[in-house]
C-alpha cells in the first residue's frame, strides 16, 4: 500500500478498530495511527517527485470507480496540497494527545469520530478528482458536528446544529456547481469527466458571464468555510463550544479547506468571475479584518477572542489570493500553514487551562505566570505568532498577503503584471492589523501578567487532578509547534520557494485577463480616467 | 421475414402466464402463509414472517432468470426491460421490509399465548392474512412491471393498493389505524377514478389499451401536428390518478394522516411498495407519448414541473414542523417524490435511469431507517415522539448507528448511497438544461437537512427524560438484523454503483425487447 493511501486507509481502520477495543485502549490506537500517517505523510514529502514542478504529481495509480461518469479515485499532491497534508498529518497527534485527559467519558466514540475526521480531510486534500475531493470535503462535517454535539461545552446541540446547517448549505452549492460543470463538459466533449484538471481547463474556456456565475456558486461553497464576512455566525459559537481537540482541527484544517479550495478550485476554474468579483470579496474582507478585532477587543471569553481572530486572519488570507499575483498567492497559502499551527496551538493552551481552571473568562483568570510560567510562555509564544512578531511565523504569510494587495494594482504592479486591488484595501486590512495587535495584547496583559487571580479565589474551585504547571505530556505537545512557528518565521525560504510553481500554474490565466479588463477600462474609459493616468506617467 | 408471427404468439395470454414465474410463487406463498397463521402450533405460526421473506427472496432470483423472456414477451412497448431491473430490485427491499415487520403483528396475543394466559383463537390471529397481503402487493408491483396494457396496469395497481387498505386496518386495530385505513381508502378510490377517466380518454384518443399501439397512435399524431387534445387531457388526468400513489401534489394530503396511522412497519412498506407501483406506472404510461425523447406534450411537461417543485418544497417544509417521527417520515418521502419527479420532468433516458437508481437508494434507506426505529416500542403501538430516540445508543447501538447512517443517506452526504441517487438525478437535469429544477432540488435538500439532522442528533446525544415512560425493546431481532444489512448496504454498495448503473441503463434500453425477443422467436420457430 503507497504512503498515499495509508493517510486515508489506516485512520479509517483504526476507527474501526477503536470501535471494538477496550475503551482505555483508544486513545492508545488512535496515537498509534496518527503518528504512522505523520510519518507516511513526511515520506511522501521526502519522495516528492519534482518541486519545480507545479502539476499535481500522481501518487498512485487511478482506480477507476465510476467510469459511466468519469470519476476515478486517484491520489496525487502539487506543493500546496502536500503542505495542506502535513500540517493535518502533524495536528492530528498532538489533537490526540491534547485529549487524553480532557475526555473522559465516551471515549472509543470520540477517537472513532477523530480518526474518520483525519481519514476524510487527508482525501480532500489528496484528491485529483472533483468527486472525491467533495466526498472528502463534505464528510468531514458528520465527525465533527458528533464532536461538538457530544463532548462540546454547554450550548452545544444549538452549536452542532448551526455548523451543520451553514455548513452544508455551502457545501451543496458546490456540488450544484461541479455537477453544472461536468453536464457542460458533457455535453460539449460527449464524456462523462470530473478530473479537476480537465474541469478548470474546460471551464476556463467559458464566456465571461457564465464564469461570473460559477464563481459566484463555487465561491459560496467555499465562503461559508472561511467563513467569509457575513456568513461566519456558526463559526464563533462552533469553535467555543468545540472540545479543544475539535476546535484545534477546525481552525487548523477544517476552515482551511474553505481557502484550498478557493485555491484550488474556484480561483482556476472561473478566472473572468473572479476578477469581476474580486472588488466585492476584497470589500468583505476587509470588513471581517475590522470586524473581528473590534469585537475581540470587547470579550471576555478567551476561547471566543480567539475564534473570532481566525475570522480576521483568514480573512486576510484570502485577501492575499485575490490580489492574483505571485507575492499574495504564496503568502497566502503560506499563511493558512501559520494559521493553523499558532491558531491550533492557542487552543491547545486555552484547553489546558479549561482542564485546570472550567473557565474561559478573562475576567476571573489573570496573572497566570507566576502559577503556570512554562504555560504562559508557550502562550505569550504562540500569541506573538499569530499577531504577526517579525522572526515569527505569522509575520511572513500577513507581510506577504499585504505586500501582493498592495502592489495589485495597475500604478505599482510588479513586472507590467497589474491586479484589481491596491493600496486602500491594503491600508485598511493593515489597520484590521493594528487591532489585533491591540487586542491581543490587552488578552495577554490579563491572562498572563498583573496579580494573580485564580476562579477558586471566590471559593470555587473543582481540582483538576492535574498539575499546577503544564506537566511533560503537555509540554511535549507544544514544543512541536513552538519549534515550528519560529523555524517557519526565521526560515521560510525553503517552503515558499516550493510553493512557487503550484502558484504561478494557478495564477497562470489571471495576468492576460486583468490586462484585458485594464485596456478596456483604458480605452473605453472616460478621458478624465485617461487624462489623469497620462500626468501620471509625464510626473513620472 | 415471418418472425413477427411467433411474437404475437409468444404474447397470448396463456404463454404470458408461464413468464409470470416470480409473480406465481409470491401468490402460492401468500395462500400458504395465510394458512401457516392459523396453525395451533406455535412454531408454524412464528415461521409465517421467514417464509414469507424467504419467498420473496426466491421470486427475486427467479425473477433474475425470468427478466429476458418478459422483455420478449413485452417487445413494442416503450420500456420493454424494465422488469429485469425492478423486480429484483424491489423483491430485495421488499424482503427487507418484510423483515422490519418482524416480532409486531400479534405480539400483543403470542405473547399472552406464551404466559399460557390465553388460548389460541383462530379468529382473533393475523398475522397469517396480514403477511399474505403484504405479498400480494409485492406481487402487484412485479405484475406491473411486465404491464403491456392499461387494463393490466389498472389491475395490477389495485392488486399493489388494495392489500396496503387492509394493512393499515388491521395492523393495530386501534382507532387512529381504522381511520387512516378509511381515508386511505377513500381517497385512494377516489384517486383511481381519475385515474380511469384519463385511461378512457387515452382510449378514445387513440383506439387502443394496449401500450405499443397507443405509442405508435401517438407517434402518428405527433408526426402530424401534435397530440391531440383528448389525449393530452387522458395522459394528464392519468398521471395525476398515478400522483397518489408517488404522494405527489397535489394527491399528498392523505399521506401524513394514514403514515401516522398505520403502524411503523406499515408506514415503511407504505412508503416504499405503492410509490414504485407509481412510478412505474407513470414510466408506462407517459412513456407512450415519448417520455425519454423529450417529446412529451407542454402540459404534461408543465405538470411534472410544477408537481415536481411543490412536492419537494411542501414536503420539506411540512417535514420540519412535526413532532412526529411517522409524520416526518411521511412528509420526507413527500419530499423524495419531489425529487424523483425531477428526473422525470427532465425527460431522458439519463433521467429515467436516475430515477431508477433512486428508488433503489430509496428503498435500501428506508429499511436501513425504519428497521433501526422499529427496534422500540411503546404498549400497543409505536414510540412516534422524537424524545423517544434519546439515550438509545446504550440500549441499542447498532439500531442507533444505522438510524445515523440512514439519515445521512437520506440528506446525501457523500458516500453513502443515497448520495449517488441525488448525484445522477442532478447530473441529469443538469444535462437536460433544467437548471431551475436543480436549484429547487439543491435548496430543498438543505432545508431537509435540518430534519434528518434530528434523526441523528436524538439517538446519539440526547439523554432520556427521567420522568418519561421508558420505551420498550421489540422482542424480535429481525428488524434490527435488516436495519444493519441495508445500513451496511448503504456504506458498500457505492463501491459497486458503476455496475448497477449498467444494469439501470439495459432495463432502460428500449433496444433491449427486440434483442431479446429475437433468440426467443428463433427458439420457438425451432420447436415448430
């Protein structure tokens, strides 16, 4: 069996596994198969055939599954899905790990429901077919709504529910949208065909209106992922009544699927529609970067600051993809890889003192660092990366996604290569910035520094059966991702430059449409518009 | 050539009989069983439900060996291979359903019959007659797959309906059973009168009953200006008699009334037994005015389309309002109708196969649902209230796993079955340039989400209400061992839909009846 398919087989086994053993032994399985698909997963990163290469490279051969309809289930990475793979292949151990004393009842199930959320979200990622990718993409929602249902905080059927809902009305517009496509492909090649390279190729040929559509039904499969601004709702309540485990997967994979596919495949396959709608997903965006950090600035619960920062931060994150060039393309994708480690690792550190302390507000919390220093200094670690320390990993992907708007437009385009957005939207998404600097600073300031205040001050206090401090298993958690938000913030070189050509192969249809939509706007334009880009160029 | 006189002997009626195989055993099993249920003996009364499943598992297979000759013996007709794929498929879901039957009919008398409270009384046992009606109905569909003619469709729909009145009235015997029975029954008749007066006036139309002449009759009139108005108002007056039977709007309002009624294994053979007897029909039926040719008249197209949209839509509105389990199952296979009358409003040979392929995943689903849900029971009658599912992964986890997984399947999460069903229909209306349809379908399965989404959420999070009355466990073991065969079904068969997808496209294959009537043909001028 190739590397490929152990990160989706083997979960899928031990969760079958799990479902039959002892109840201690399950946690003991599913580290078990975790950590094999981390090492399957580094060896498919170790035997990658060409990194110059920005085509999907075949990782086995294609089983054909459906043949009436062209679908077939066949694995394969570019750069960017290879780094999407790993970082789920690294989160899910340590998500396993983080639960081994927060879960205490029904634990075969919640391992079982774990080990088939790491098996759906390892084949989205793998896939080559657009079929197989939504089965992935779409089948990650049953585990995770039992994970909140379930072990989730006090709200949480109204949580699962709600994330159920959201969720699965963007999901089927996407499969309306792919299903519209392969009928088209149907009907103009007389085959049934849902490879997803054949797809974009085919749906790039489109006329114009008829992509503004697609991208338009893709993009709000996709959005309610993200989540883009305005249908984020489920994501605050989904991410705070989550378990620790449940919420690190949904910020650190989860939402991440929304923005790979983005990638992927909305992006590729409607480049006209994209371009047309870029001002308004841009406009969205910003608003989520203000947004978000204004209510952050005003929580008290932790756990909640944090889930709405990842609104703010993804927002950015798409941001990046829409400036369609190079620099906010890689920042971006790179981005999504901070994200989920400094995100994910911040909800480890909220889980362990939920586990100590039953609370998340700020308010009876404070001061922790003279009781918890390891704790707090993984903590005020990760903060720094996720609002973006320069030397940290956080900084790289925001700096990137704010360079490539920057530059997108027709004025400072880099290499005669102009985009649709520009410095106003950088400026005010650099502001959204700003005040996540801010708020989470004032977050730090309360948990970590000032006097100690403990929940059990007011004489209420369950004891945890823990240690005061974080003990070895805890800190062995988190070492992996501190190591890597500082590898990644003091050495990003070598991913960004692997990501390069997956980039430039996706962007490879924008330069000559937003070329095209400038010379129009050039021409037809009114002379004011003219007039004004000639003094332009005689100051110049 | 002289082949043509062979074939209309081969179609008499006499040699039509020895075609009808699958149907006879159904029959013979139903007198036996009848008289197996007022057996003293109580072994040979509790071996009625396994014969009764055993038999139509056996009309199942040889309906496997019997398919080709049927197709030669309907040769002409629109579809003449239907029956190599409906009567195995439904002899296997009927045995399914037959199976969630299991440990309910009489339970209430065998059990006191085993306390040695009571004596045997002959007369106040059914579980004999109850079983031999379900078999004549299952019977009724099998006969009218191989319908050539409207008085054989007309008949046989009777034959599928009549048994489900009875069901529904004795099933209980309690007087929300007796009523649903009566309504059912009513509005069932009223339903066939339609029905009827649209055979006559496709009668008066074209000359003819029998299904190849009134196809050719109206590809005359096609060919020469279109169908004329009496039989556009016969094909219209006859689908909407054939709506009751699929719960259609505007023929549903009966459907949650007699569900709630019926007991919960009558309401999942109610939901699954007459709804392909009337797909089935409207295929025959429409098929003779070019159903897969796109070549139906504007009003019959505008008919389905708009039946197609309010059936969904009420469905799943009216779905998310109960309280009821059987409610909601009722307006959800409402809603499933819906569905399936995209395909058919679509109109192609796609299309048709993809409705096709959707009452199977259908089919599979329900059991896989009702065979999880039947596993409790209230005193003499069914836990109907949500609240009932809860804490139910601890008394029964198996039960609880398949409810999970049918409603999955019956939302379409991928991979399950009943993802594929939504996946053709949609590829086909897509391709039949019916994006409107596709929308509503897509906005409807979102909304049907939020109710299937109780289906799993109940069993498998909520606790139990102390201070309710605690449900109890159905003594037989069959409607659990068929929930997890369907449920697992659910989770394989995708494995193997590329080749049910090929079988779907020969049974719709209208070269098939001529393919296969030719070795029949030769092999009667041999014996000549």
């Amino acid at each position: 069996m190739s590397a490929a398919w152990t990160t989706i087989l083997l979960p899928l086994l031990a969760a079958a596994v799990i479902a039959f053993s002892p109840s201690k032994m399950a946690k003991w399985i599913a580290l078990a198969a975790t950590g094999v698909v981390l090492a399957a997963t580094l060896r498919l990163v170790v035997g990658f055939h060409d990194w110059g290469n920005g085509d999907f490279q075949s990782e086995s051969e294609a089983i054909r599954f459906l043949p009436e309809f062209g679908i077939s289930l066949s694995l394969g990475y570019d750069s960017v899905a290879l780094v999407m793979a790993l970082l789920n292949a690294v989160l899910m151990p340590l998500c396993v790990l983080g639960s081994f004393s927060a879960i205490k009842d029904r634990q075969r199930e919640y391992y079982a429901w774990f080990m088939v959320l790491h098996a759906s979200l390892m084949l989205a990622f793998a896939s080559r077919d657009a079929i197989t990718f939504y089965v992935g993409y779409e089948f990650t929602l049953v585990p995770m709504v039992f994970l909140i249902a379930i072990w989730g905080g006090p709200e949480r059927r109204a949580a699962a529910t709600k994330y159920f809902l959201f969720t699965f009305f963007g999901s089927i517009f996407l499969l309306g949208s792919l299903l519209w496509l392969g009928a088209q492909m149907r009907e103009s090649t007389g085959a049934w065909n849902f490879d997803l390279d054949a797809m974009i190729a085919f749906a790039q040929k489109l006329p114009a209106d008829t992509q503004w559509w697609l991208f338009l039904c893709l993009g709000l499969g996709f959005a309610v992922k993200v989540p883009i601004f305005q249908l984020h709702t489920w994501l605050p309540l989904a991410h705070d009544q989550a378990p620790t485990g449940g919420s690190v997967i949904l910020a650190g994979t989860l939402l991440k699927l929304g923005t790979y596919g983005l990638f992927r495949i909305a992006l590729p396959a409607a480049p006209e529609g994209a371009v047309a709608l870029a001002p308004l997903w841009a406009i969205l965006c910003i608003c989520a970067v203000v947004y978000a950090s204004l209510i952050c600035w005003v929580q008290r619960d932790v756990k909640r600051l944090v889930a709405y920062s990842s609104i703010g931060h993804l927002a950015l994150c798409v941001l990046g993809l829409f400036a369609f060039n190079i620099i906010g393309a890689e920042g971006s994708v790179y981005y999504m890889v901070n994200h989920g480690l400094s995100t994910g690792a911040m909800f480890l550190c909220i889980g362990m003192i939920y586990e100590r302390y039953h609370t998340k507000d700020m308010e009876r919390l404070g001061g922790l660092a003279k009781r918890m220093p390891v704790w707090a200094f993984f903590f005020g670690l990760f903060t720094f990366a996720s609002l973006g320390l320069p030397g940290l990993n956080g900084f790289v992907g925001e700096f990137l996604c704010l360079m490539g708007t920057f530059v997108a437009d027709a004025k400072s385009g880099v290499d005669n290569y102009p985009g649709v957005l520009g410095p106003n939207y950088a400026f005010i998404a650099a502001s959204g910035l700003v005040l996540a600097a801010m708020y989470l600073l004032i977050m730090l300031g309360k948990m970590i520094w000032g006097p100690l205040r403990e929940p059990h001050d007011d004489g209420h206090h369950e004891p945890s059966g823990l240690s005061p401090d974080l003990n070895w298993r805890e800190i062995g958690i988190l070492t992996p991702l501190a190591v890597l938000c500082l590898w990644l913030g003091l050495a990003p070189g070598f991913v960004l430059e692997s990501l390069e050509p997956a980039c430039t192969r996706m962007l490879a249809p924008f330069p000559a449409i937003v070329q095209a939509q400038h010379d129009a706007a050039a021409t037809q334009g009114d002379a004011v518009a003219v007039a004004d880009s000639t003094t332009a160029e005689a100051v110049r | 050539m002289t082949i043509a006189a062979p074939i209309t002997l081969a179609s008499t009626m006499a040699d039509r009989v020895g075609l009808l195989w699958p149907e006879l055993l159904l029959l013979a099993a139903a007198m036996v069983v009848a008289l197996m249920g007022l057996s003293k003996d109580r072994t040979i009364r509790g071996a009625v439900g396994p014969v009764s499943i055993l038999a139509v598992l056996a009309s199942g297979l040889l309906a496997l060996f019997t398919g080709g000759a049927d197709a030669a013996a309907a040769a002409g007709v629109p579809f003449p291979a239907l029956a190599q794929w409906l009567k195995p498929m439904v002899a296997l879901i009927a045995a399914g359903l037959m199976a969630v039957q299991g440990g309910f009919v009489d339970q209430a008398l065998e059990a006191a019959i085993g306390r040695n409270a009571a004596a045997f009384n002959p007369l106040r046992a059914i579980r004999g007659e109850f079983h031999a009606f379900a078999l004549f109905s299952i019977a009724g569909v099998m006969l009218l797959t191989t319908a050539t003619d409207l008085i054989w469709i007309f008949l046989a729909l009777e034959l599928v309906s009549l048994p489900t009145y009875v069901m529904v009235a004795i099933g209980r015997g309690d007087r929300p059973g007796l009523e649903a029975a009566v309504k059912y029954f009513f509005l069932g008749a009223m339903a066939t009168a339609i029905m009827l007066m649209g055979f006559a006036l496709l009668y008066g139309a074209t000359g003819s009953l029998q299904l190849d002449l009134i196809q050719n009759a109206f590809g005359a009139q096609a060919a020469t200006g279109g169908i004329a108005l009496l039989g556009v108002g016969g094909l219209m007056l006859a689908s909407v008699g054939l709506f009751f039977k699929i719960t259609a709007v505007p023929m549903h309002f009966y459907a949650p009334d007699v569900y709630e009624g019926a007991p919960l294994p009558v309401t999942a053979f109610l939901s699954f037994i007459p709804k392909v007897a009337g797909f089935v029909g409207l295929i025959l039926v429409l098929g003779t005015a070019g159903l897969t040719a796109g070549e139906l008249p504007r009003p019959i197209i505008a008919l389905l389309w708009m039946a197609a949209i309010l059936t969904m839509s009420l469905g799943n509105m009216g779905a998310l309002l109960q309280r009821s389990m059987k409610r909601t199952m009722a307006y959800s296979s409402i809603a499933h109708s819906g569905y399936m009358l995209v395909a058919l409003a679509a109109g192609t040979t796609d299309a048709l196969d993809a409705l096709l392929f959707y009452l199977f995943a259908y089919g599979v689903t329900t059991v896989a649902t009702f065979g999880g849900l039947a596993v409790i029971q209230r005193a003499g009658g069914d836990a109907d209230r949500f609240e009932d599912l809860a804490g139910l992964r601890r008394t029964h986890p198996w039960a609880t796993a398949m409810i999970v997984l049918g409603a999955l399947s019956f939302t379409g999460i991928p991979p399950l079955l009943g993802f594929f069903g939504k996946f053709w229909i949609l590829t086909s209306a897509f391709e039949a340039g019916q994006i409107a349809l596709c929308v509503f379908l897509v906005v409807n399965s979102l909304v049907s989400a939020r109710y299937y989404l109780r289906f799993m959420a109940t069993p498998v999070v909520a606790e139990p209400d102390s201070n309710a009355t605690p449900t109890e466990r159905n003594p037989s073991l069959a409607p659990v061992l068929a929930s997890v065969a369907f449920g697992l079904a659910l989770l394989v068969l995708p494995c193997f839909t590329g080749s049910i997808f090929g079988w779907v496209q020969r049974a719709t294959d209208p070269a098939m009846g001529a393919a296969a009537s030719a070795p029949a043909a030769a092999q009667s001028a041999d014996s000549r």
